[in-house]
C-alpha cells in the first residue's frame, strides 16, 4: 500500500492448538486466517531451539509477524545455545530422511511425524520428515523437492481439515507434481466439530504419532510395513 516506504515492526506472541483439556473456547488454530492476509509473516516454531531462532528474527524483521506457540508445548526442553542466533523464514527443515514417504509438519505435528518416522524405521519404512517453520512465507521449493522425491505425501496439521493449511499444500502438490504421486495426498487434522474437554475425548479427537503411521499404512499398503 505504501510502496516500500513504510516499516510495521510488529511482533505478536499468541497461543493456539488444544489437547490440554481447553475445550473448544480456547482450542482454536488460527493460522489459516493470518496466513490468508497478504504481508503478515506466519512463524509456527516446533520446538525450544527453532523458538528462539525464530522469535529473535520475528523481533528483528520490519513486516508484522504472528508467532504462535502451541500451549501443549510449554514444557517441552532440549538445549538452546545461550548467544544470540535467527533462523531464517521460508526455510523448511528436514528433520528426518527417507525415499518412501514426506510426511510434512507444523508446530506440535513436527514431533509427531518424527516420533511416526521413528516406529516406521523399524518396520523398514524410511520417511523424510519437513518442518514448515514458517507459513507465511511458506518453502514451496522444498516441499515440491521432496515429495517430487518420494512421490507420497502425508501433511499433519493441528487445525481443522476444513479449509486448513493442509488443504493448501495439497492443492499445490497436486496442481504441481499430478505426474509424480504415487498415492493422493493425505491430509490429518481435526474433525470439524468443536475441540472436546473430557480427556477420554480428547484421545480420540487429537492426531498422535499413530494417526501418522496408520495413514502411511494406508499410502503405502501393509504388505510393505510388514517386510
């Protein structure tokens, strides 16, 4: 709107996501929205260490940034380095690497499909595992490369099927590589109905690393899971 002249240096923390008994007033996943408005930058960081990176290179960026945090997360540790450091955005991560399957990821759903990726590989199922980091901007390129790769694509999102990221990547893919998937696509997320309070609902209303393999049982074929 203003040709470049003009800076927004925002940053917003916020919370999203459920399975911690919050019922659904306070179980939303949002990003979809602020992913659909043009100019704001989406960070959705999957652990302490890509936290850090990311929300120091959030602070320090010139455009508005919505950086979401998922409230089943909090208490996730692992070793963060104590100086200064950014991870850059639209750079996608690979987390793990396979030829059979790309199993994608965003926030929470990254341990997910790395904890699936690990079950698998006792099976002799090798999955590359892609964390998004970003949303907005998202790395096209490296989600093409992978699946263009693997020709199979699982996409785990912590929002709702409906509408969601998931959808989006899935258009992309298949709009893009038609010729190269060897299955469709298969998309994980929550049902669309309001997100449940009573834990015993919640264990089946939530993906788990389960969900994933059972998805990549079906893309795959069992004949294949049980060599």
């Amino acid at each position: 709107m203003f040709g470049g002249k003009a800076i927004t240096p925002l940053t917003i923390r916020t919370m999203y996501g459920g399975g911690v008994r919050a019922a659904s007033q306070h179980s939303q996943c949002l990003y979809p929205i602020f992913t659909h408005v043009p100019g704001i930058k989406v960070v959705i960081p999957s652990g302490p260490y890509e936290a850090k990176g990311l929300l120091i290179k959030s602070i320090r960026d010139n455009d508005p940034v919505i950086f979401l945090e998922h409230k089943a997360m909090y208490d996730v540790t692992e070793d963060v380095p104590d100086e200064s450091y950014t991870i850059p955005f639209g750079e996608a991560n690979f987390t793990r690497e396979g030829k059979d399957i790309t199993l994608i990821g965003m926030g929470k759903t990254v341990s997910l499909c790395n904890n699936a990726a690990d079950l698998l590989k006792k099976d002799g199922v090798h999955a590359t595992v892609l964390d998004l980091r970003t949303l907005s901007p998202l790395d096209e390129d490296s989600i093409l490369e992978s699946v263009e790769e693997t020709g199979r694509a699982i996409i785990a999102d912590t929002g709702w099927i409906e509408g969601g990221i998931a959808a989006e990547i899935s258009s992309r893919l298949s709009g893009e590589l038609h010729s190269y998937l060897k299955h469709p696509i298969i998309r994980i997320g929550l049902p669309n109905t309001p997100a449940p309070c009573a834990r015993t609902l919640e264990e089946v209303y939530y993906p788990r690393a389960k969900t994933v393999v059972s998805a990549v049982n079906v893309v795959l074929g069992k004949d294949k899971l049980n060599k």
